[in-house]
C-alpha cells in the first residue's frame, strides 16, 4: 500500500488522553470521536489536516488507556497512517485490528520538518519525501500482523477460520 | 530451560507443549472484560462478524463503572446498550447500579478472577489482576469482541523483567510508592512489550491490597502484565472468594529473564509523581511548596479498604483546609459498606470530604472532580497525564492515600510525617 500526505509532529509519550479525551467517550460515534482528535495536544488539529495527512510521533506513541476510540479517531479523521519511533502495546494491537496502518521508524521524526510531504510504500518498506526524495526504512511488520492488514483487521481475520 | 510464570500461565492455556518469547500464540480466556465505554464497541464488532451468542455467559463481565452514575444522556444511552446486551446474553457478571464497584477492585473481591487465570479486559489496568498471580492484561474493544466469539485471543509471548524488592518499608511508605519509584526508574516504556515480576522478601510481606495496586500500574510503564507469584498472602485472600478452582504458578528457577533489578525498599520514601507524566517521580520531602486545589482517594489503584483505612487515621479529627475539596471514592458497594460500619466514613465526612459513589469518574475526568484551568489536584489514582483530570491546563499529582490525606489537611503536597 502507498500512503501519501503531509506530517504533523508529535511529542515523545503521546497517551490516548491526548488522542481522543476522556470526556468525549460518551459516544462511539466515529465522526464525534474524529471532531476532537488530537484537541488537548493542538486544538487546531482537525482543521489544519487534510485526508491522507500523517501523525508522526516520538517514543511510546498511544500509551495510557485502552481506548479504541483513539484509532477510531484519527481513522475517522482522514489520517492514512501514523508514524512512531515506537508504539504501547495496546495502540499496537488495537491499530492492527482495526485497520489503521501504522509504522515504526526511529529515524525519520529528527530528519524531516512538520508539514513535509512524504510517501509511504509498505510492501517496499521505504518512506520517501516529496521535495527531497529522501528515503527510510520502516521497521518489517510481522507477518501475522500483515496477515491481519490483508483479512481486514481481526474480527474478518477470525471469521476466516470461524 | 525454565519458565517464567507468565509463561507458564500463557502455556496452559493453549495446547502447545512449549513456547518461546516473542512466539505468536492463540490462548483461550478465561474472564473477558469489559466497561461502559469499551463494551459498546465490542458488542457492535460482536454483531458485526456475526455473533449471535458469547462463548460463556460466566466468563463474559461487563461492569458500568465509567461514567456511571449516568453523567449524561450520551452515557445513559451507552449503558442501556450494554445491559441490553448483558440481559440479552444472559451474563451472570453483570453489574450497575447499587451492585457496582470499579471493575478493577470489584473483580478480585467477589472471586471472579483468580490465581493461574488469563484474564482479558478492554481496559488498561486489567494489569492490576496481576497482584493474584494471573495473567491479565488490557487489549481494545475489538479484541473484547473476538475474545467473546471464539473464546480465544491472540498473544506475543512477553520477555520477563524480574524485581527484587528487599528491605523493611518505611512508616507510611506503601505498594504504590514502590510502583511510582519503580516506574520513575525505567520510564514510561521501560517495561514496553514486557512482563513486570515482583518478588523477594518485601514482597513476600506486603498485602494483597499494596500487590493489586502495583500491579494495576505496571502500565504505564509500558508492561504487558505484572505478576506476583501467588503465596500465603494470596492463598488467605482467595480461598473463602473463590467458587471454582484456581492454579498457583511460579517461576522456574532457571526460567530467563531480559533485565533483573534489585531495589532496597527501605531506602524509599513517600513518592510523588508530578505532571504530566506518572515517571516524573520525585520525594515527598522534595516535593517543593504545591498548593492544591483537589484531594481524590480512590480509584482501582488505590480505592480498597486498607487505603481508606490510612486516609481515615491520618484526617481522624482533623478538617481538610478550606480550600481544598477533598474527595474520597470507595471501589466497590462492599468497601463502602465496611467503611460505614468501621465509622471512616464519619471521619472523612467530619474532616469536610465529599464521599462519592464508586466511580471511575473522576480520575479519567469523565464527571464527578473536575478540574478547571489552572487548577491542581493530588490523586490516589495512576495517570497524570495532561487534561487526564479534566481542564488541559490542569495539574494532576500522583501519591500514595497518606499523602492525599495529609496534602488535603495542608493545602499543599506534604508528608503525613509532617502532622505528627
């Protein structure tokens, strides 16, 4: 798959508090979830973006709560996909199952500006940017996560053999 | 080559003969969680893939602890749909209303979780199960959902990180100062991908309530699940609870780990977590002149009756300053109930506390503790995180309940050793 879009630079430790707050869980409504992405980190978020931009975060990214509401979100959003020098375990695993592409990359969040352009090719493991044409690795996804992108998240994964 | 006893856990739950870190595993659940917020999620992806009946009626629990009293309509609508669904499928653990407590603390004192289980729940702290020697981690909703359907999940074997905690604590110092310098040590993703392993002589002294609650907060440190290997201190507190039968694992004496870690309890004082991150750790005695606006004693890290108990002696005759609201939240109906009957309940009403329903509401700032802009709170809870309590220019500090309780008397963060 091809991803192509402008960054938008986070911190190191992004929790899902910063992705998606607490106070709008009372709906699961994806287009609710999506009108407050990312509002406690940059209230301006989802008027700045356009679809198919990318999150790029630091360390850690989607730490704290289990909420699957954060991925909901930033899908909803028009995110292509999200960018991180690492992940927590539960954004991992919540991202695989429901479809929102994510990336590892320890390299790129010093070596590009916000707002760069850059593609994404996941079958080629690069990340290239526009004006520049330069180009990173990503970190191989595993193969049962792949297998899970190409099913269509877990629960059409399971259905396969269920 | 030995096991740890997350594997060992991990491992009996499949049908494979051995496993390795980092192996891909499908294992089968034995309680699969879920709450008001990330149940509805996993009833719709439920429904979505076609499920007409959940895999176990006594195996699914679904708890109303969030934002429950129903803050608002959206949430009333949120529950209706959960119990619906609950009475639909005919859950035996199903609780709202007076029946309620948080999840967390709810689990381990009415027996539904116990020693040797794998426990899933869409919810973070499902960690905390952990203190009784479970597996039990946290996953999302669409995890719930599968879990729920074929009775199974999928997991990567995790490396071990083992703690040895030696030494005689110190007055005051408690599980969650232990967990808080332990977290201050590695980080908020020291411990990413891993299991946390507590044990040596501190911990083979320290009580069911201090183990739930350092486990609870392995999380944000990353862990997959933290793990106290079941002891006399386990067997007493599970045995009149459970109504089925449970497996005490250990580690094997050559079982690997990636990192060993020694720590000298007695060195640790009173710990402090500043904002905004639950790492940013430092002593109470260095905690500097902070004023506060808000006590909160509660929550699934630290809302169990030992933890009112401490609250209660250190605010027994005394009144909180006047300008702090003091809040104390106990987790479960039963807590509450033996909290009246030991007259905690009085004290803490005498000293000026506002004593609220169990509810996960406060801490994750859904309703009941607010905090407004630019104002500040000590909480007996485990994130700190900007906004976690409300305003995004709030401050939340995380402490032990000595420290709540003595911070709530001073108006500022303080010491109870400071009141003697």
């Amino acid at each position: 798959m091809i991803y192509k879009g402008r960054v938008w630079k986070f911190r190191d430790n992004i929790d899902t508090d910063a992705i998606i707050p607490a106070r709008y869980l009372n709906t699961s409504d994806p287009k609710e979830l999506a009108a407050h992405c990312m509002e406690d980190s940059d209230p301006q978020f989802v008027n700045k973006i356009k679809t198919g931009d990318i999150i790029l975060g630091g360390e850690n990214f989607g730490c704290g709560s289990s909420r699957e509401h954060a991925p909901i979100a930033i899908k909803e959003a028009g995110i292509s996909c999200v960018i991180a020098k690492s992940f927590a375990r539960i954004f991992y695993r919540n991202a695989f199952n429901m479809g929102l592409p994510i990336f590892e990359s320890a390299e790129l969040w010093a070596a590009i500006k916000e707002g760069e352009e850059i593609t994404v090719d996941s079958s080629a493991g690069t990340i290239t940017t526009t004006t520049e044409g330069r180009t990173f690795r990503i970190n191989p996804i595993p193969p049962f996560m792949e297998q899970l992108i190409a099913d269509g998240g877990l629960m059409k994964h399971i259905a396969k053999k269920w | 080559m030995g096991y740890t006893i997350t594997e060992k856990i991990l491992m009996t739950h499949t049908d494979l003969k051995e496993i390795q870190t980092g192996q891909l595993i499908n294992a089968r659940v034995d309680i699969a969680l879920g709450n008001d917020i990330t149940a509805p999620i996993a009833i719709k992806e439920f429904r979505k893939a076609g499920g007409k009946k959940i895999f176990d009626q006594n195996k699914v629990v679904l708890v109303l602890d969030h934002f429950t009293p129903n803050k608002d309509i959206n949430s009333a609508m949120q529950c209706k749909f959960v119990r619906e669904f609950a009475l639909e499928q005919k859950v035996t653990h199903f609780y709202e209303g007076g029946n309620v407590g948080i999840e967390h603390a709810l689990l381990p004192e009415q027996g539904i979780v116990l020693p040797g289980d794998l426990v899933i729940g869409a919810d973070s702290h499902t960690c905390t199960y952990g203190g009784l020697g479970a597996f039990a981690t946290g996953v999302g909703s669409t995890d719930l959902a599968a879990a729920m359907l074929t009775s199974e999940l999928w997991f990567k074997v995790p490396q071990s990180m083992k703690f040895i905690i030696s030494g005689n604590l110190q007055k005051w110092v408690c599980g969650k100062d232990l967990i808080l310098y332990i977290i201050s040590r590695i980080g908020v993703d020291g411990a990413l991908y891993k299991a946390m392993e507590f044990t040596g002589e501190t911990i083979s002294k320290l009580p069911m309530a201090d183990r739930l609650s350092m486990a609870n907060m392995v999380i944000e440190a990353g862990a997959k699940n933290g793990i106290f290997p079941p002891d006399a201190i386990t067997k007493e507190y599970v045995e009149k609870k459970a109504k089925r039968k449970y497996t005490f694992y250990s580690s094997d004496a050559d079982a690997v780990y990636s990192d060993v870690i020694e720590i000298d309890g007695s060195k640790i004082e009173p710990q402090v977590a500043f904002p905004h991150l639950p790492s940013n750790v430092r002593g109470v005695s260095a905690a500097g002149n902070v004023k506060i606006d808000q006590s909160l004693i509660g929550s699934c890290t630290n809302g169990r009756i030992e933890d009112l108990r401490i609250a209660a002696q250190i605010l027994r005759g005394k009144k909180a300053a006047a300008e702090v609201r003091l809040i104390v939240v106990p987790a479960t109906p039963a807590i509450y109930k033996q909290a009246l009957q030991e007259g905690l309940l009085e004290i803490f009403m005498d000293s000026g506390a506002i004593i609220s329903p169990p509810s996960c509401g406060a801490c994750l700032g859904g309703h009941m503790g607010i905090l407004a802009a630019g104002e500040r709170a000590i909480a007996t809870t485990n994130r700190n995180f900007v906004g976690r309590m409300g305003h995004p220019q709030s401050e939340v500090y995380l402490a032990s309940p000595a420290v709540a309780a003595a911070s709530a008397i001073l108006g500022r963060i303080a010491s109870p050793a400071e009141l003697a």
